[in-house]
C-alpha cells in the first residue's frame, strides 16, 4: 500500500452495473407479467370456453328444434 500522496484511478463499472440492472428489470418484469399477466390470461381463456361452449349448446338445440319441425311437416305430407 501506498502512503505518497497520490490517488489512483478507480476503474469504470458503468457497463457491468448497467447490464446487470437491465438483467434485473427483465426479471422483475417477467415475474410481474407472471403475477398478474398469467391469471388474467387465464380467466380470459376460461370465459372464452365457457362461452363457446354455451353457444355451442344453443346452436345445438336450435339444430335440434329446427330438425322436429321439419320432421313434422314431412310426417304430414306421408
């Protein structure tokens, strides 16, 4: 150790701090879309289902209600 007066030069980190900061707000973010983003994603895919499921249910009893009417009216014409 020196004891002469002089102070060296400390050396620059700027880059290494500024790429592990970019590498930790990648993180934090892709943990927050984690948190939030995932079960939205979720609840949106689940009520999508449930409404083409449902739709599906009505076409499939207005295709049966339009089938017994036109049943009915061919039965008549026999």
């Amino acid at each position: 150790m020196r004891n002469d007066g002089q102070i060296d030069r400390v050396e620059d980190y700027t880059n290494a701090f500024l790429g592990m900061a970019y590498l930790m707000l990648i993180t934090v973010l892709v943990f927050v879309w984690g948190v939030w983003g995932y079960p939205v994603a979720l609840a949106t895919c689940a009520g999508l289902h449930l409404a083409i499921r449902r739709w599906g249910l009505w076409r499939a009893t207005r295709n049966a209600a339009w089938d017994a009417r036109v049943e009915a009216v061919l039965a008549k014409r026999r």
